[in-house]
C-alpha cells in the first residue's frame, strides 16, 4: 500500500477551481462525464498491454472516484488510489468503494497543485485526466515534475486534456463557451492568445519532454454528442449543470475586470435558456476532442 499523508487540501485561496468542487451538482456532472469520456477513450488504460505488471496507480485530481474505482474492480491486483481537492467527492469516493467492497481503492483529500504528499518512487503509473479547469498555466511545469516525482523509473505519466469542450451548431452555446474562455483567459487559466480554448494539448508533450520522460506517445479521442448519438444524453447534463456553475465565476471576472464584456446575469440567463432549447432540437450537433499523452520515467 503507497503511504500519504492526507491533508486537508489547502485553504480557499489555493483552490483554483472554475465552478465549486464542493457542490452536489458538480459531482454528478462529474461522474457522468467520467463515464463518457472513458467510453469515448475507448477504456479505462486502451494503450496498455502491460497492466498485468503494474501494482501501484495515482489519478490526480480523481472527483467522485469512479476511474479509480473501475480501475480497482478490472484488475483487483493493482492498489489504486484517487487524490482530489474536494472532501465532498472523496467522502462520496470512499463511500462507493467500501460499498462495492473495493479494498484496493484509496482516497484522500489533496490539492494538486501543492507538493504531492506521497514519497518518491511510489506508483507503476500515475493518471491525470482534464484538470485544466483548476490549473493556472505556470503550474502545469510543477505538477508534472510532481507527477514524475512520485513514479518509479520505468514508470508512466498519463495525461489527458481537451482544449475546448465543444464545437456545435448552438449559437447560444458558442457563445456561453466563448464567454467562458474568455473568463479563464483572463483568469490565467488558458494559453490560447485567442482566448478560445485552454490551448493546452500542444503543450503536453513539450511538458513531458521538459520533466525528463522518455517513448513520449499520444494518442487522440472525439466524443460527438450530438442529437441521437450515446453520447447525448449525459453531455446534455453536463452542460446544462456546467453553464450554471459556471455563473458566478463568470460574473466574479466581470467585477475584476470592467471591460472583460462578460455579460450581466440576466444576459447570462437568457443564452442558457436559449441553449438548452437549441439542444433539444433534433438537428443539434456538437462534438469535442481529447488528447491523451504518455511518457516513461527512465
């Protein structure tokens, strides 16, 4: 078993989260969306062919648990353990496990973006999976060195991102995401000079290569929800909770800076509206893409 110590995540200034990771409707969005990107991805580890050989695995930034806890139920020899800022989701996490009687998944509340409190050489493989919606961009470079950190030589970081979570044929829905964007841009969050995406995937393996990994490959992904698609249903519940919380982050940019051209509540209100009756028509249409990037610790 990989020893931690658990801490309490750090304070309120230190949680960079976009919408609140304590509230009961980003869990739910949460475990839908796991569910549908790892179908999407084809799996829980589709580009391995060596987990029969792995006995330790991290996933930073875990939520509600349900990677770790399919990990753990598809291969009861590996020890799994899920780290997330949020004491709700982890509550919620160690609840499942116990329910499902998973005694090789373990949790614990810890921020990512501190120093990971798991000593040195700990994990086969540690799996980081869209955590760009709480990383500043002069973070990123201090987590993977963390990440590395934390793997035994031979060991592998997984990590996977998207840039922008959805091009579709909503005009409100365009909108509120480049609203959104334009929010994190000006929050420090993204690196697209263009402020319409994270603009973060062209940067994985530069940042892999830069931590000192080596057999650098990737790997991409599309998950198309559009009208009638699998995928439809639970990414219509992902953004109809998503676009809500969002809200007072969106409003709090609007405070901080008087010519962001976020708009007002009531204009929030109305494209939300609007882009949920868009999404119910039957000739909606939308889709993302993901990246996933390893590397190999020498």
């Amino acid at each position: 078993m990989t020893l931690y110590r658990p801490n309490t995540g750090g304070d309120d200034k230190s949680n960079t989260y976009l919408n609140d990771p304590e509230s009961g409707g980003e869990m739910a969005r949460l475990l839908d969306q796991d569910r549908t990107l790892t179908a999407a991805m084809g799996g829980l580890l589709p580009e391995r062919d060596d987990i029969e050989h792995m006995h330790d695995v991290l996933d930073v930034a875990c939520g509600p648990g349900g990677w770790v806890q399919e990990l753990a139920f598809s291969y009861p020899h590996l020890e799994v353990t899920g780290i997330d800022i949020s004491k709700a989701m982890i509550e919620y996490a160690q609840m499942q496990a116990r329910t499902r009687h998973l005694q090789n998944a373990t949790f614990a509340v810890m921020n990512a973006t501190l120093p990971l409190d798991f000593m040195d050489n700990s994990f086969d493989l540690v799996n980081v999976r869209t955590i760009a919606g709480f990383m500043k961009k002069w973070a990123w470079p201090n987590l993977i060195r963390e990440c590395v950190r934390v793997l035994r030589p031979g060991g592998v970081l997984r990590m996977t991102e998207t840039d922008n979570w959805g091009t579709t044929n909503s005009p409100a829905f365009s909108t509120l995401m480049d609203l959104s964007y334009l929010a994190i841009w000006l929050d420090e969050h993204s690196f697209d000079a263009g402020r319409h995406s994270f603009g973060i995937t062209p940067l994985l393996e530069r940042f892999l290569r830069e931590a000192g990994l080596e057999a650098i490959e990737q790997r991409a992904h599309a998950v198309n929800f559009s009208s009638g698609t699998p995928s439809y249903k639970a990414m219509y519940n992902n953004f109809q909770v998503f676009f809500k919380l969002i809200q007072p982050f969106l409003l709090r940019i609007r405070g901080t800076f008087a010519d962001s051209g976020i708009p007002p509540q009531e204009e929030l209100d109305r494209l939300y509206m609007q882009m949920l009756q868009e999404m119910i028509q039957q000739d909606f249409a939308g889709i993302f893409y993901l990246l996933t990037v390893w590397g190999r610790k020498p």
